[in-house]
C-alpha cells in the first residue's frame, strides 16, 4: 500500500481487525491509536469505529454466511480477505446508509490495495450474494438453542451454555441481542464543582441529547456527543463518565464525609472519584493498582476532577501491608474478571479464552483474603465484579463468608427498580439497562 495514500475508514477498520485477529489487541485502543495515526476525524472516524465493532459485534454470523456463498469455509480464507469480506458484508446487512454497490466496490478495491488482486474477483461474487439476499439470507442450521443462539449472536457456544443455566432461553437471547447494539454513555454530575441542572443546561447548549437517568440521581444519559473529552465540561471536570452499574458500587459502600476508604483495585478510578463526590471531597482514598501508568491516569483525572483527597499508592492487592491493618472504614475491591458484564461496551471480550478465564476465581478469592484485614470493626467491604457468572461472583464471595466467620452479608437499599437487596445483586443489562455487574456488600462485626 502506497505510503502517500490517504486511509479510509474501512482501510482503518481493517487494520484494527487485523490487529484484534493477529495480535489479541483491544479493540478500543487499537482504534484509538489507529484512528489518530491515520489523520481520522469526524464522520470518518465515527464510520471507522463503527465498522470494527459491527464487525466484532457479528463475527461468527458473518463468517457463517462467508461460508454459505463462498467454495472456502471463512475460517481457511487469508486473514485479510476474510476481513473484507467481513466489513464489505456489516455494511449490507447492518448499515442502511451505505448504497449496497459502494459497500462491493469498496472490498473489491481494498483486496488491490492490500496486495491481494487475484482475491478480488471472489470477493466481488461473494458479496454479491449478499446483496442479492440480504433481506433473506440463508437458515441458520445447528443442533440445538445454545448453538443457534451462538451464531446468531457471534458469541462463543461456551459462554452461551453457561448463560443458559442461569438465565431462561427468552432472556439469554435478549441479554445476547443487546451485547451487539448501540448503548448510550452515561456520566455522573461532579458535584464538588456543578449541580445537575447546570450540567444539564451546558451540555444541551453545546448540542448534546441528554436526559436524567431513569431512576438514578445525579446521572445522565447522553448521546450525539462526538469525543465527549472535547467538550470543556469535561475538561473542566464538571462531569464524570461512568456506568451506572459501575457507580452502584460506591453508592452501596456508602462512605461518609471524612472517612478513610481503601479502593484496593482502583484503576481508572471512577469509584474512587464517585467516593469523593459522595464524601463532598473530605476524608482520605487512598486508590491502589499494580500498574504505574494506570496509576497515572487516577492522579490526572482526579486534578480534572479537582478532587485532593485521593492519594494514589502502587500496591499488588493480594500483598500484605501490615500498616493498613484494621486502618479502613470502607475498602472497595472491585477485582480483575472475565468482563463479561461489559461486552456490549467491549465487544472482543466475548473472544477471549475461557481457560484464561478460569484462573480469575483463585486471584479474587486471594484479593478478598488479603484485603478484608484492611476493614476495622464495623466498617463495610464491597466485593464487585462487571461480569454475571456465578464462579466469580456468589461462589467467592459466599467462600469467603464461610472462611471469616468475622464478617456479615449486610442488606441495603437501592433505587427502584432495584428496591431492597440482601447484601448482594447481579445487575443485567437486559434488566436494569446497565452493565452486567455484582456488588456485594460485608461488614466487619464488632
């Protein structure tokens, strides 16, 4: 590809999918930082975006009709060409604004400027097929629920079983549907420097759609927003972005003004900022992760934010430090899991592997242990987690309960829809409209 050529927003979707496919990368930063290379903005930028995720979003029912109209099977075609066919086939069956030809042409001239000629005459008839059916595509043919429901909504068969032992056929299905669509971006009023109503009124002023939040205070929901980091109430800290599930988290925690609260897994630090809102800016957070650089980031939002009560520590929350012991009126362990609570935010989550996947229950399990000594009596520890499987959720937290008989599931009370819980709650998107999470809260007994 000539090195003077100006790419296209297909061009750069491609090379984030060749990076997600080749390089197991996040699908977030990679466009991030391939959008800005390649000089993306605006609505080349939007289509860019759009286009990757669609892509991720529909893989497997893609790849399923690749196979159907094409002598390979997509999984035994060259990574490039299966991902033109991939972004050439989104765009007819998904996106009503793109005229069908200009979605062929487009693949049939991306197979010659990837170096790829000799493919672009079996691209041009593959997606020809999808055009002469898209309104009725070929029957998916399976064995049964739990495969249809993976293909239809690209989501491993694993994962589709699981779910299928918690949740109804009905509900998984809509659970799956909403993985793949569009969801509006929720933040949070920083009150330590506006109200609602004037964060409300700027925001509708710099021509942003944003409504309250159904039944959370203090929370929009905003949308037609471009990079909401433009915007100078964000730049000025005015407002917070952050899903409602993730701000559940330091609501149940509840801390007060001036209380010492410990956020042990604290990156990017949304609940240890929610905290110092809610704490009006008074007490002491200290905000813990393993990684400098994240760390970074928590200090740099904070002063956007203009909050001075967090102080930042490097800390591994599965070592000791015997000088935070009995020391927290809160600790906030919000530890690393599957994601799968947040796919319809990160859509590569659902490819990610499952033996990875494994491992999480032995870390959050060691994080609980290990952390619990930092609660002094009668103060309040939050597991949490933004995924919806049972392994990393009840099952640690009712082992941990079992193995310190020193702390107690404790009830609390949220809005409704949500009401009173006892002690716990797994948020589904398909419910709540928020992200898939479990919050769990414990008190040390005096």
């Amino acid at each position: 590809m000539s090195e003077n050529r100006r790419m296209t927003a297909r061009d750069t979707a491609l090379e984030v999918l060749m990076q997600v496919e080749r390089a197991n990368a996040w699908s977030d930063g990679s466009l991030k930082r391939t959008i800005a290379k390649n000089g993306l903005e605006g609505r080349e930028a939007a289509l860019a975006t759009r286009l990757a995720y669609g892509v991720i979003q529909n893989r497997t029912l893609l790849d399923y009709y690749i196979s159907c109209y094409c002598v390979q099977k997509a999984h035994k075609l060259e990574p490039v060409i299966r991902n033109i066919l991939r972004i050439g086939g989104y765009q007819i069956l998904f996106m009503d604004k793109i005229p069908h030809r200009a979605a062929v042409n487009e693949a049939v001239e991306m197979c010659r400027r990837n170096g790829r000629p000799r493919a672009a005459g079996m691209v041009n008839a593959v997606l020809r097929k999808f055009v002469t059916n898209w309104m009725n595509m070929p029957e998916i043919r399976c064995s049964g629920t739990a495969e249809y429901l993976s293909i239809r909504y690209s989501h491993p068969l694993w994962l589709v079983k699981k779910l299928l032992k918690i949740l109804p056929p009905e509900e998984v299905e809509q659970f799956l549907r909403g993985n793949n669509e569009i969801v509006p971006t929720t933040i949070h009023t920083n009150l330590l420097k506006t109200d609602d109503e004037t964060l409300m009124e700027e925001l509708k002023q710099a021509g942003i759609a944003v409504e309250r939040h159904s039944w959370l205070e203090h929370c929009f929901t905003v949308s037609g927003t471009g990079n909401l980091e433009r915007l100078p109430a964000f730049a000025e800290g005015r407002f917070m972005v952050q899903d409602a599930a993730a701000h559940l988290v330091s609501v149940v925690a509840g801390p007060k003004k001036g209380d010492r609260v410990q956020d042990v897994c604290a990156a990017p630090g949304g609940k240890s900022f929610a905290a110092a809102i809610s704490m009006e800016g008074e007490g002491e957070i200290i905000a813990c992760d393993i990684h400098p650089h994240k760390l970074k980031l928590i200090d740099s939002g904070a002063q956007r934010l203009g909050i001075g009560c967090i102080r930042t520590m490097l800390a591994d929350a599965r070592e000791h430090h015997a000088a935070w012991d009995r020391a927290a009126d809160v600790v906030i362990a919000d530890v690393p899991c599957s994601g799968l609570g947040i796919i319809r935010k990160k859509p590569d989550i659902r490819y990610k592997d499952p033996k990875e996947l494994g491992q999480l229950p032995e870390i959050q399990r060691a994080i609980l242990d290990n952390v619990c000594e930092y609660v002094r009596p009668g103060g309040v520890l939050v597991y949490s987690t933004c995924t919806v499987l049972p392994e990393e959720n009840e099952a640690v937290t009712d082992g941990f309960l079992q193995a310190h008989p020193e702390f107690e599931m404790t009830p609390f009370t949220l809005p409704l829809p949500i009401g009173r819980c006892e002690g716990r709650l797994t948020l589904w998107p398909q419910r709540s409209g928020t992200d898939g999470f479990y919050i769990c809260r414990m008190r040390r007994k005096d």
